[in-house]
C-alpha cells in the first residue's frame, strides 16, 4: 500500500472522527483492537463521549483506555438508551 494512500485513510478517518458527536467502540475479545484504542482516545482527548460495548464480558482490560469510557453498555438496547441520554 502506498503511502498517499495510507495518508489518505488516515485523513478520512480524522475527519469522520472530527465530525463525529461520539464514538461507539466495540471492546469485545482478548485485548482492544489498536485502531479503535486509538479512537477512543482521540475521542477522549476532543471531550467526546465513548461508548463502550463490552457485550457482558468479563475481562481484564486496559485500565488507562477503560478510563476513557464516558460509559459501558452489554447490549444494543442499552447502547440506544445511553445515547438518548446524552442527548
């Protein structure tokens, strides 16, 4: 892949994250994939909130990207109520 094109995926990404009023991140499986990690904070660090879909998983996550949660939710009933209520 070249690089104009990586830079060109990564721009559009800003972008949608720029325009974006908040962020749904699903943080299911072994560990937080590294792209939506990295959303998350750019979300977290432009004060808007992150959903977090955990999908009622136990498991032990990353205590510093855990943190950037405004909230988590296990199911998509619960994802629409939490998103009603930022509104």
């Amino acid at each position: 892949m070249s690089q104009a094109t990586k830079d060109i995926i990564f721009q559009t990404d800003i972008e949608a994250l720029e325009a974006a009023d908040l962020v749904v991140a699903l943080v299911t499986g072994q560990d937080i994939d590294s792209g939506t990690a990295s959303e998350i904070g750019f979300m977290y660090a432009n004060n808007k909130p992150v959903l977090a879909i955990t999908a009622e998983e136990r498991r032990y996550r990353n205590l510093f990207t855990e943190g950037m949660f405004t909230s988590s939710v296990s199911n998509v009933v619960e994802l629409l109520d939490e998103i009603n209520r930022l509104q």
